[in-house]
C-alpha cells in the first residue's frame, strides 16, 4: 500500500523504520508538527520523526494545522490507501480522515478500551496496572474509540518509569503496526468495535498532577515518580524551592517519620508519607543537574526535623 505516516516524537521513530523496512508498502510522506523551539538557544528544530524521514529521503509535510488546505491538497495529490499514526500530536478534521481509501490507523499504547486520551502509559503506571499493551484502531472523530484491528500485551514491571515502559511499547507497537498494514492490505484484518465496558480515560498529566502530597500512602508516592518520569517529572518542595524527584524506594518496614519529615543518613535519605517511609535515591534541585540524594543531603546540611512538603514561593 501507500502510505503517509503520521507521528511527532522519538516514540513514533521505531514504527516509521519498522515500515520502511517492511519491503510490503511504499513510505510516501511523513505528516509531522511543525519544527519546535528547542535548547538554551530556542532555535527552531525538526522533530525526532521528520529527521528520521529526511535520512530516508521522504518528503516531509509540516502543516500548523492538519485542516490547511495547503496540505489537504498535498494528501489528495498524494493519495494514499492507509495513513499509519503514532503520537503525531492534533486531532485530525474529517476533511483529512476521509482521503485515504482504508482509512487513519492509530498505534495506542495501551488495551483499549482502557486509558483513551494523551498519557496511557503514565495512567497505567499511576494506577498500578500490571499489565498494558499497544492497540491499533481505526481513528474517527471520537477520543480514542475506534474500532480495533490488533492488540500486544506487555507487563508493567515494578520498578518501571514512563519512560522505560513506552520505551518496551514504542518497538514491540512498531512490529503490531507493521502487521495490521500488512493484514489491512491482504484483507486478512477487519477491525473489532471496542466494548462499551472499561472505558477509561488518561488524560495529559500536568505539572500541578505531578506534586507530591506527602500524605499520602508510599505505594502512591513511588508510582506517581515513576509515572512522572522522565516528564512532566514529579517534585516537592524543599525550603521554598522547587525539587524534582526522580527516582524514590518504598522501605518495608513502618516509620515514625511524619509526612515529609527527613531521616538522613551517611548513605541515605529517608521521607515520611502517610503511611512508611521511602528512600529517595535520586533527586534534581532546582537550576541544578540530577544527583544522588545523599550527596545532595550533605551539600544542603539538612537539619534534624526539616521536611518536604508546602508550596514553591
């Protein structure tokens, strides 16, 4: 089939090789967001899936809106059969579902009809699942509820961020998308209606979410970090600055540390939360780079008492 693939960041890259080596279809755009400000310097840069595509020698659409009609004509101009989509970034109008001949195929990281929205992966982690996957679905204008060509599965480990789960996703999805072109081309795939049962939604978590609330239990506490990284990463606060948690430990046994109290060691750094205390293992202050929380104990002198918690002034 032809093919004009759709996707924005470095997750999507892994499905775009997968079907430029497939050998079965023909890559003859990429649509993608326009290029973004990006470094110290902010200048403009291309994204992960247009620099891939450039390699490649594709031609790349960048359109500010997926409705111009600049890039509705290209579309047609092209006319392609199927038009592959991971994490491309703007809803599509129904002026652009309507010109490939078998449709937009999304690649979703996660069981539909769980978690439809922006961020399934940090949800999955936030509330414990044990097990994901990927799906891929045929889009219409709804969020996320399309009917279903293909499913894989994948278990959350538990020490998993984000970042190390979508990772997982993004390449074993790239093999599953590959298949249903192949199975959308050869007739082999029809597409499955999503029950009406266990529908949830994972919305795009913000950086307010990603607060910690030392009250709470630990298991929360570690899966919120875990969850929050590597983005929007979560963060408490620490004499009135902001400090970016990157990786924390639930400890086994209960403690009488209050919530957010510190317990330093020569090695280690203790949190109370609403239930026992975690060790924080690796931390970010705020203007400065991550580091290990012992060292960062030492160069901040902790006093016997001090807490983390309150408000960033």
């Amino acid at each position: 089939m032809k093919l004009v693939f759709a996707g924005t960041p470095e997750v999507a890259v892994p499905a775009l090789d997968a079907l430029i080596a497939s050998g079965r279809h023909e890559v003859a755009a990429v649509v993608t967001r326009p290029d973004a400000p990006a470094g110290r310097g902010r200048r403009l840069v291309a994204s992960p899936v247009a620099q891939r595509a450039q390699e490649a020698g594709i031609e790349v659409l960048k359109p500010a809106k997926p409705r111009d009609e600049d890039f509705l004509a290209r579309l047609r101009e092209i006319a392609p059969d199927c038009c592959p989509v991971v994490a491309y970034g703007a809803l599509l109008p129904r002026t652009a579902l309507d010109v490939p001949a078998r449709g937009w195929v999304n690649l979703h990281f996660s069981l539909l009809p769980a978690w439809r929205g922006a961020a399934p992966v940090q949800h999955a982690i936030l509330a414990g699942d044990e097990m994901t996957g990927a799906s891929t679905f045929l889009i219409e204008e709804g969020l996320d509820s399309g009917p279903v060509y293909g499913v894989i599965t994948e278990h959350v480990r538990p020490t998993d961020t984000s970042g190390d789960l979508l990772t997982r996703l993004a390449f074993a999805g790239a093999g599953l998308l590959a298949a249903t072109m192949d199975g959308i081309e050869d007739g082999t795939l029809k597409a499955v209606p999503q029950p009406a049962d266990g529908v949830t939604l994972a919305p795009k978590i913000t950086v307010e979410d990603a607060h910690v609330d030392w009250h709470a239990p630990a298991l929360r506490i570690d899966r919120l970090v875990r969850g929050c990284t590597p983005a929007p990463g979560a963060w408490t606060v620490f004499r009135g600055e902001r400090l970016k948690l990157i990786n924390v430990q639930p400890l086994p046994d209960r403690t009488e540390l209050a919530p957010g109290e510190l317990s330093v060691g020569k090695n280690h750094v203790h949190a109370g939360t609403g239930s026992h205390a975690v060790e924080l293992h690796w931390v970010q202050p705020q203007g400065k780079k991550p580091m290990r929380a012992a060292d960062w104990a030492r160069g901040v002198r902790i006093a016997p008492g001090e807490t983390l918690g309150s408000q960033a002034q």
